[in-house]
C-alpha cells in the first residue's frame, strides 16, 4: 500500500533527523566548541532538503567571505551577538591560516 502524504512527509523528517543525529554525532566530539554553542545543534534544527553551505579555514577565501558576511550583518542587525560569533570565527581562522600556511590554498 502506497504511502500517504502525512506518512511520507513524517518519513522524510524521521530519516533527516536521523541522519543530522549520526552526522552530529560524529562531528561533536572532533570540533566541541569549535562551532559556538548557540550553533552546536544547528544540524538538527535543518528542514529537509535545506541547503547549508560550510567555510574551512583552509580556503584562502574564507576570511574574506566571511568579513563581507560580518559587515552585512553589523548593517543590518547591528546589535547581534550572531556578528560578535563571526569575528570571532574569523580571527580563529586567520591564527589557523598563519599557524598552518602549508594547508592554506584554494578550494579544489
């Protein structure tokens, strides 16, 4: 019997939540704080099929990526403890870049 659509709606949730937990699971112990506390679980709070988009600090163009966000955000939400959370990942990735300038490159 084929599905109805509340039961593959509920199906495709269930299996998102699923995935988020394991993908979590793994990503938490290797990088516990590196993600800010307010975003440790931003994983989970993903509606399925929502694209998200990942900078490393090994992409040479993170930081600028980054600062353009930073000046967007102090524009238009000038008082966001979010802006403060940028600045912070973007000096966390500059010491990372100065610390590791063999692994800096362009994305491939």
């Amino acid at each position: 019997m084929a599905e109805t659509p509340e039961e593959l709606r509920a199906r495709i949730i269930a299996e998102h939540s699923m995935k988020s937990s394991r993908l979590i699971a793994k990503v938490s112990p290797i990088h516990e704080g590196m993600i800010g506390k307010r975003n440790k679980h931003i994983l989970d709070t993903l509606l399925p099929g929502e694209p998200i988009i990942i900078f490393r600090a090994k992409d040479i163009l993170s930081t600028m990526v980054l600062q353009h966000y930073s000046t967007l955000l102090e524009t238009y939400s000038p008082y966001s403890e979010i802006a403060d959370d940028v600045v912070g990942k973007i000096n966390d990735f500059r010491e990372w870049q100065h610390t590791n300038p063999a692994s800096v490159k362009l994305p491939d």
